[in-house]
C-alpha cells in the first residue's frame, strides 16, 4: 500500500477465540447431521445443546467487535464501520444464498420440503437475490416448508440478527459506560432466564422466521450474549490456563454435546442449563481464550485453519443439510452405517467446499473490496 492511501488496519486477532469459533462451526454441521434422524424433537436429539453454538457466536462476535473498534472512534465514522463490518460478513452471504439456490432442486422431498416441487425457477432466483441481501422474507414466500426467513440457506438468520447487534453497537450501545452496559447486560441476562424458565419450550431454539414469537426468540438470543461480550472485553478480566485452546475447546464441546435435561412436564430444568451455560459457562470460554496463547506449532495451524474456515463453514454448509434431511426421509435412512458414513462424507464436502469459498473467492473479494472501499486516498 502507497503512501498516498490511508487505511484502519485490523487489529492482531485473539488466535484461540478464532479457532473456538471454528470448533464450534464443525461442531454445528455434525449437529445437523444428527439432527436429521430425530425429526427435530428436541428431547431425543444427539449432541442435543448444539443450537447454543449461535449463542457463543453472538457472545464472540460481541467481543471482538469491541476489541476491534471500542478505542477507535476518533478514527472512524458509522459508516466507516458499517462498511468494514459489510465487507467482512456480506461476500459469503451471497456465496450461502447463491449455493442454496443451485442445490434447491436436489433437496426435493414431498414429505419433509413439499413447496419444492412447485416452486417456479424465477421465483427461486428471486429468492437468491433477496437472501443476497439478507432481508428476511416474510412466511408468504417460503418456498421450502419450514418457514425460515431465508429459505435457501437457514443459518442466514443469525446474520440477519447479528447485523442488528452491530447497528445497535455502533448507534448507542458504543457510548454506554460499564454502568450503564452493565445494567443493559444484566436486563438482557433477566429477559433470557425468564424465557428460559417460564416459556413454553425451556430451550433458545428458534430465532429464524419473521413471527412475532420467532424474532422475539432471536432477539432474546441475541441481546445478552453480544453485549456480554462487549462488556466482557471493556472489563478485560481475562483467565491464564495453560494449554487453553484445547481446554477451552473441551469445555466447549461439552456443554454443547449435553444430553437434554428434563422431560416435556418439566422444561424449565434444560432452560435452566441453557441459561447457565450463556450466562456463565460461555463467558468463561471466552476469558480463557482470549487470555491464553498457542503455544507450540501444531496448535496454531489447527486453529488458524479452524478460525479461516469457521464464517464459510457455518454460512455454506446448510444447503447440503437440506439434500441429506431430503435423502434419509425420502428413503426412510435409519441412524447406522450407512445414515453416518454419507454424514461424514457432509462433513468432509461441506469442509472443502468452505475452503474452497475462502480462498477463491472470499479472500480476494474481500481484498478487492477494501482497496475499493476502505482505503481513503489522501
């Protein structure tokens, strides 16, 4: 870069908290796989806490943004903000919306995706170009069955909120002293366990159709966790383990693989681990992450790899879900051999295929995109 431009470089990253990030990532695609032989009931399924991993997203997103830009407003506007935050995040949502759109038609199943069969291609592609943008689209125009307010790639949804938080963050939230981030945190924390507790499911699944219940959902996954994590970074106590990555990494993976606890009379009980686990248990993660260091040359490739493909990953793999649910219902696949060794070959194709969005096409359109939009010339 020339003298003659200017640019807000990014800050050193947190190398463990990128690589928790992509741990959770691999972990919410085996979740999905998993989830595919139990319907969605939620009181028989496998690794059953993995829907929190959208939670400790939120929480590490909340962390980093404030790390990244709380001391750097001098230097930046809104809009500045705004744009770094879309050319980071806005490239793989189009690549998410535009695979879902080429594997639409695989995932045709009149039992579990019915609207497929009789959805026009043009009515598709409007689809696409809608879920490009990430505006959610209202249950009229669900093409799939299962009401989500992106229809050809679900795990858009978290998107969808996690731009909110960011518009939150940059507009007010920015400007809160501890205090006053404290108290918003702790009636964010109070609105959680009350859902948590006295709502009719004891659980924080939900958050991706465009209801009054489900954005109530997601906003209620949303508040606590990223401005925990803001908060978290402001107040900067951070935990020394040795070894963190993986200690945190075990931790992590744990309390997301949890049987479910409690039955269908007594849900507040598995709420009651949902919110023990946000509220206390994530933070925790997170602290040990961000106060530990990698120290040997193995654990670093691990998580760097881990942390580069965690965002592709997570936004890209959802379109083969939707052909792998399709395929075990269509021919009633129960859970053994045969149903996981083609869930492996999921994890592993949806694995490449993240890699191969990262550095074909994220890496340099985000590179492009900077020297397009970011750098100020002067």
């Amino acid at each position: 870069m020339s003298q003659s431009t200017k640019y807000l470089e990014s800050k050193n990253h947190y190398q463990i908290l990128d690589g928790l990030r992509g741990v959770a990532s691999v972990f919410v695609i085996v979740f999905h796989v998993f989830e595919t032989f139990t319907g969605g009931n939620r009181f028989i399924q496998i690794l059953n806490h993995g829907y929190l991993a959208v939670d400790f997203f939120f929480l590490l997103s909340g962390f980093v943004v404030a790390y990244a830009y709380d001391d750097r407003w001098g230097q930046l506007t809104q809009w500045d903000f705004y744009k770094r935050r879309l050319v980071r995040l806005q490239p793989m949502v189009v690549m998410g919306s535009i695979i879902g759109a080429a594997l639409f038609y695989f995932g045709a199943s009149d039992v579990v995706f019915p609207p497929i069969a009789h959805t026009p291609v043009l009515k598709m592609l409007l689809i696409m170009i809608i879920g490009a943008t990430l505006i959610p689209v209202p249950l009229s125009m669900d093409i799939r069955g299962w009401q989500e307010m992106h229809p050809l790639n679900g795990p858009a949804w978290s998107l969808f909120f996690e731009y909110i938080a960011n518009i939150l963050y940059a507009t007010f939230v920015r400007k809160f002293s501890k205090l006053l981030l404290s108290i918003f945190v702790v009636l964010a924390g109070c609105m959680m366990i009350a859902y948590l507790v006295t709502g009719p499911q004891g659980d924080l699944i939900g958050g991706w159709s465009l209801t009054k219940e489900q954005l109530f959902v997601g906003f209620t996954r949303l508040l606590y966790p990223f401005f925990a994590g803001v908060l978290l970074c402001r107040v900067g106590k951070l935990i020394k383990v040795k070894n963190a990555f993986w200690w945190s990494s075990l931790l992590l993976i744990i309390v997301l693989a949890f049987p479910r606890v409690g039955d269908a009379q007594h849900v507040w009980m598995n709420g009651i681990y949902d919110a023990v686990v946000v509220i206390i248990i994530f933070p925790i993660i997170v602290a040990i992450g961000a106060g530990g260091s990698l120290q040997n040359n193995r654990s670093t490739k691990i998580s760097k790899f881990l942390g580069d493909l965690s965002y592709p990953l997570y936004i890209t793999h959802y379109p083969l879900i939707y052909i792998y649910t399709a395929w075990v219902v269509n021919n009633k696949i129960p859970l053994g051999v045969k149903g996981l060794a083609w869930g492996a070959v999921l994890v592993i194709t949806s694995i490449t295929l993240a890699y191969a969005c990262l550095k074909l096409y994220d890496e340099p359109v985000r590179e492009w995109l900077k020297k397009r939009f970011l750098v100020k010339r002067g």
